[in-house]
C-alpha cells in the first residue's frame, strides 16, 4: 500500500529497535537464571521504575467508582487547569492564568498540536543536536524542516544565542529546546535562555521548550520555568516523568493566549480531550503528600545521578557534562575503540545490559555517545556497572592478547 511521503522523512525510532533486540534476547537461555543466565538489564528506555503514587491511584479508583469518565472539555477540566495554575504559583512565583494552561494526551500530543498550529510547509525549525528524535520528528509531520545545530560540551549541548543568530535563515520559524534534556539531562543556563528568547523574539519567532524533566532538576539555577521569560513562550510539560504517570498519557502546555483557540480547534478534531480517568487522578498529583513522595523520588534519582556519573567514570566512560536534571547520562565512548551502536550492541550480548546508542539523537556526533537511563534502581544499576566493567576489560585483555601474538 503506497504511504504518504511524510512517513519517509521520518526515520525509525532506533532506542525502539534497541529494546527490541534487548527482549528477544531477554526470553533466551541466556538471560534466564534456571540455565545459568542472568537477567536483563534495561538501562534504555526513559521511565520511572516508580508507579504513579498512592493518592493519584486511589483518585482514579474514585473517579472510576462515582463514573466520572465522559468527555471533558478539549482544554481539559477546569480544575485540573486551575491546579496547575497554583502549583507555577508555589513553584516557580509564576502567575500564569488557567485559560492558558491547556492539557493534552501526554507531551507527545502537546508537540503534535503546537506543531501543527504553529509550524507549516517551507518553514524551518533550529533545534540543538543532540535532542530527543520524536521532538524533530513532530516538526517534519508539520511540514516544517528541523534544523540541527551540532552542540558539544562547550555549550552543554545545547543551543546558545549566538548560534541562534547565525544560523536563523528567511525560513526560520522559531527555535525548539528541551530543559532538562534528553539525552544528556543538561539544561540551558538561564542568562543564555533569555538571551535566546530575545534573539528569536526579535526576529518575530517562537520560542517553544519541551520542559517535561523539570520538575526532576538537581541544581537551583536551572529549575526555573522558561516562562519566567514572557508570555510569548510556549512551555510544554507532562505527568509522565516528575509524577511518575507514563501510561497515564497525560501532558499540557501553556500558551500565548491567542494560540489557545487555534490549539483547541486542532485537538478538538483530533482527539476530543485528553483521558478524563487520568485528568481526575492527576487532580491529587498536588495534595501535599504526593508531592512529598515525588520530592523524595527527586532525592533518589539524584543520588542515583551522582552514583552513575562516577561509576561510567570508572569504567572509562566519562560523562563530558554532568547531568543537572533527567535521569540520563550521556557517555563518550571513544576510549573504549568503538562505536557507540557496536558497543551497544556488544554489551547488550556480553554484559545483558541494554543501553542506547547515540543514533536516535541526531547525526553530528551519533558514534561518540551513547545514553544511560538511572530511571531503575539503585541496586541494578550496581550490578550493570559491574557487568560493563567486566565485560570492556574482557575486550582490552583480548585485544592485548592478539596483539602479543601478532
């Protein structure tokens, strides 16, 4: 059956293929203990080995029990809206009014729906390399062209101003960022973020920030919202990560006011709304306990952070900048003679560990790095550091071997 061409300028998502790969081999001999394998490892996929917490679970229960699962509006429930209008309030001294606030099916319908509403044929879109795939992906199925600007650890791999400046064309239509990052957990320093807001502002641009891993920041100065920069900025945020809600499918944005209708007609034809079960549930994501326990996860993952950092420092794979938010960790394996996707590839077979590899994030330097999710515990990413170790000097040892006998 002939495809539209869209779909052809949108390349697979290979930490998919990774994961993959790492359950077939998972369901072998050699991962199961009862044959004298060892288990997988999944050090790949970027989500919390946390569940939701109590109170969100038993809000859904209640919801489901009173039948509150009709449609709410597209905009998502009032009340819902008004929280998060508190929580910018008490987080980040923001007053930002709840018609702004718009919820959406999970981040990834956030970016769809702006995208769309913002972004069309022959319009170009400046976005950092490395940056999580799906985000240029949104921007091709707008017909837009992302552009990717080689970052390295000079500017944290991020975009700073002055590349901005450089390389904004005729076409160029805005700038899309993510802070925290994925892959490398690295967030723009503030001065540099508004300087790139005034230099996009000043060229009648968009400012859009993928901001889903802020709530998971480890360092005062980069966990304030880019919306503290104005209210042109377009902020787009999610439950999945800070609130431990991945399946939950549940995001929002906040939006330029005279965006919101253009983005509500778009998600009204779409999908109607968001999953009024998951909107009930994340009305308790705020309670005082459950952002205890998710400020408490924070804590864990942090202490999960520091741990890794050193530990791939250890082994021979240092990490260039350290990740300030997120949970990933992006290593430079140049020292170890290989790749990035055969390394990967190596250790998901020698060590049962699954890692992904640099090529999802971008070309420019895609076989120097590969990513690390601390998203699991404490006590595997023990054990997966042990096996990395293991199995990288097993290949020095080889390798110094043959060239003894040669």
């Amino acid at each position: 059956m002939k495809t539209a061409s869209r779909v052809d300028r949108i390349e697979p998502f290979w930490v998919m293929e990774m994961a993959k790969a790492a359950r077939e081999l998972a369901a072998s001999p050699m991962c199961d203990p009862a044959q004298g394998g060892r288990p997988m490892i999944y050090l790949n996929i970027g989500e919390p080995d946390f569940k939701a917490p109590a109170g969100v679970e038993a809000a859904a229960h209640a919801a489901l029990a009173a039948g509150r699962t009709q449609y709410t509006p597209a905009a998502g429930l009032p009340a819902l809206r008004q929280a998060l209008s508190r929580w910018y309030g008490e987080r980040h001294g923001l007053q930002i009014d709840p018609g702004r606030i718009f919820i959406t099916a999970g981040a990834s319908a956030a970016l769809q729906l702006v995208c769309l509403a913002l972004f069309e044929s022959g319009d170009e879109v400046l976005m950092p390399d490395p940056s999580y795939p799906c985000n240029r992906h949104f921007v091709t199925a707008s017909g837009a062209t992302p552009r990717l600007l080689p970052c390295g650890p000079a500017q944290r791999f991020q975009l700073d101003a002055a590349m901005v400046r450089s390389a904004w064309g005729r076409n160029t239509r805005g700038v899309l960022l993510a802070s925290p990052s994925n892959p490398t957990g690295t967030s723009i320093d503030p001065a540099e973020l508004s300087a790139i807001a005034r230099e996009v502002r000043g060229r009648g641009g968009v400012t859009l920030v993928d901001e889903i891993y802020l709530g998971l920041s480890y360092d005062a100065r980069y966990s304030r919202s880019a919306l503290t920069l104005g209210d042109d900025i377009v902020s787009v945020n999610s439950f999945s990560k800070y609130f431990s809600m991945t399946g939950w499918r549940l995001g929002w944005l906040v939006l330029p006011e005279a965006l919101v209708p253009a983005v509500e007609r778009l998600a009204q034809n779409l999908y109607i709304c968001a999953s009024t079960l998951a909107q009930h549930a994340a009305l308790a994501g705020f309670e005082p306990e459950t952002l205890a326990e998710c400020e408490r996860r924070r804590g864990e993952f942090q202490r999960r952070r520091d741990r890794v950092v050193q530990g791939l420092r250890d082994i021979g794979l240092p990490v260039p900048v350290e990740p300030d938010g997120a949970f990933y960790a992006w290593a430079d394996v140049t020292g170890t003679g290989q790749g990035s996707w055969a390394l990967c590839h190596r250790l998901l077979h020698a060590a049962q560990v699954a890692l992904t590899p640099g090529r999802d994030f971008g070309p420019a330097a895609q076989e120097r790095y590969l990513r690390l999710s601390f998203a699991s515990s404490m006590q595997e990413i023990e054990e997966a550091l042990g096996r990395i170790d293991a199995a990288l000097q097993a290949r020095e040892g080889g390798d110094a071997t043959a060239r003894h006998a040669s």
